[in-house]
C-alpha cells in the first residue's frame, strides 16, 4: 500500500504535524529529527500530496516569476543579466519545496491585476521593467491588492515595495575611481539618466561622486542617453564621438552598452583601452569574451536569486522584509588595463 505520513510518523515516534514540517525543511524541527523522519520518507518512497497539501493551507505553493520582454537586446528579447539569475531563483524554489512558474510579460498587458486576482501562485518575482515610469504605477496597484511580491532593481523610496538590488551609487564610484587610477582625466558616460531608469541614474551619481573627489570637472557634454542594448552603445559612443569632444575613458551604464561603444571606438580607428579605456556593469558572461575583454562591476545574481526567493517566502509567512542592497565587486580585465 502506498505509505502516508502517518506510517513516517509512526516509525519516527513523531507526531503526523512534525513530518509535514521536516518534510518543508522547516526550522521548527531540529536537525536530528528532520534527517531521520526525510530518511524514512526516502525509505518508504513517500512522496508529498501536493494537491491535497495545497488544499488544506488554501496556497498553490507556487511562485510566480515575471520576466519582462525586453525588444531591444536580441532574438531572445531577454536580458542576458537575467539568465544566470533565472537558475539561483529556480534553485532556491525547489530548496524550499516550491514549484516556480516563469511567464515572459510585456510592460503594456494588465499582468498586475491578473497575478493579483488570480490564485496562480501565493507570490511574484518581478525581472526586469523598461520604462520605470510606466511600471511604477503597476507596483503600486500590486501593493494596493495586497500582493506578495519582491524585485530586483533600485530601492523604491515612495511605497513598501521589497526591492534586492546593487549598490549602483558604490559600484558606478568604484569604476570611476578605477579609470582615474589607470590616468584617464576626462571621462565620458553612456546610459540614461532620468527618472525611466533608477540603476543608471545611481551608477551615473557615483560617476560624479568619484569625479569630484579627484578635482577633475563633471562636463554634460561627455554624457550621452543610451538603453541596455549594444545598438545603443554604439550609436550613442558615434554620436559622441561626432560631437569632437576629447575624452580618455568610457563608462558604459551596463555590460552591453559597453560593448556596443568598444565597436564604436575600433570603428573610429581608436584603440582599447590605449585611446580609450572602457567599463561595463553587471558582469554578464559575455564580458569575458569581448576583445579586449570588459572591465566591469559584477553584480552577485546567485545570491540575488536565492534572496528574492527568501524574502519572498518570508513576506507569505506574515514578516516585513526590507530591502536589500548587495555590494558591486570590481573585475578588471584588458580594457581598461592601459
């Protein structure tokens, strides 16, 4: 016949509410106890009813993560930075006995009020947004429903939205920094700085930060709007370059913004990091691959994804989790090695 928890218990000397808790890896039940009662489980080829589990605590015990199409990158219509973050998420689930269901969303369709009047799934990750104007007001119809949902991305100042993110102030001053060290004395950033992108806008404040701590002068002709892609990098680095302002290095507000400038640069019969010394953000793998190799500032998404995925949990158990801003690591690499 096929075994129950109640045959678990009855070999553990337990009660049937202590193997539903070791079997979840709750922290209610010591170490000892949760390794012989999953043993006997594995011995008896016990497997969790999770329909009649799910019925009970009226949860799907299901998270949901939203992963916003971004057009611009490529075919994919994800951002690479993303990815290695998707298999840390996927993986703290399943630690924590959760099945995780991934929809690719665009910005414009009501994906807020379907996930918050629907019983797919007791939380949302959301990845990724565009325009952060546009989607703000989902965030806060989101809170106004009463949703459990976290993001990745800046911290929100204006609403309780649980935000995991980097330091973008700290990682856009470090880079900075590292370019000055390495001689360059007039320095040119490319990304948007406005309200529609939050991340670029605090790497471009630690950009300045680290400018005017070394005496050197924070000129607007030397920033030029660029989104996430390496077709905004390059046309906007051309652009630049149109303008016949000097500049000796270049931030790239993002990983792929940086490669498209590297081309630019090459086009223009400029050598890097010799003419120009180039950095990057996020440390996609694609970084490492780049002739000459990107400089950039890595951002931790295995540890993203399983913070997410904890605090989430922690917000359906009933807690308050706060926001987490996780700190950037510099790698350098040949472009910016003049």
């Amino acid at each position: 016949m096929k075994a129950t928890s109640f045959d678990i218990a009855y070999r553990a000397g337990v009660s049937q509410s202590t193997v539903s808790r070791a079997l979840r890896n709750s922290p209610l039940v010591n170490e000892e106890t949760r390794l012989k009662i999953q043993a006997i489980a594995k011995e008896l080829n016990y497997k969790v009813d999770k329909n009649a589990r799910n019925l009970r605590s009226q949860q799907s015990n299901t998270l949901a993560l939203l992963l916003f199409e971004d057009p611009g990158v490529d075919e994919s219509q994800i951002n690479p930075f993303f990815l290695s973050m998707l298999g840390s998420i996927t993986r703290a689930c399943s630690n924590s006995g959760y099945d995780l269901l991934v929809s690719f969303q665009e910005m414009e369709n009501d994906w807020h009020a379907e996930y918050a009047d629907s019983n797919k799934a007791d939380g949302i990750i959301l990845l990724g947004y565009g325009d952060y104007t546009d989607y703000r007001d989902k965030l806060l119809h989101l809170h106004q429903q009463g949703t459990h949902f976290v993001r990745f991305g800046a911290e929100v100042t204006d609403m309780p939205v649980t935000s995991i993110g980097g330091d973008n102030v700290g990682g856009g001053k470090q880079l900075t920094e590292h370019l000055i060290a390495k001689g360059c004395r007039n320095l040119a950033f490319i990304g948007t700085i406005s309200d529609a992108a939050p991340e670029f806008s605090g790497r471009y404040e630690g950009h300045k930060v680290a400018l005017q701590a070394a005496g050197l002068a924070v000129d607007a002709n030397l920033q030029f709007n660029a989104v996430s892609t390496e077709e905004a990098g390059y046309q906007a680095t051309k652009s630049l370059l149109a303008k016949g302002v000097s500049f000796d290095g270049l931030f790239g507000a993002s990983d792929l913004i940086a490669i498209g400038a590297m081309r630019a640069l090459q086009e223009a019969g400029l050598t890097v990091p010799d003419d120009v010394a180039v950095v990057g953000f996020d440390d996609i793998p694609m970084a490492s691959y780049t002739k000459p190799a990107l400089t950039t500032s890595k951002q931790d998404t295995v540890l993203a994804g399983q913070l997410l995925v904890d605090n989430l949990l922690s917000m359906i158990a009933g807690s308050k989790p706060k926001t987490v801003l996780m700190p950037t690591h510099l790698i350098t690499r040949e472009s910016s090695n003049r």
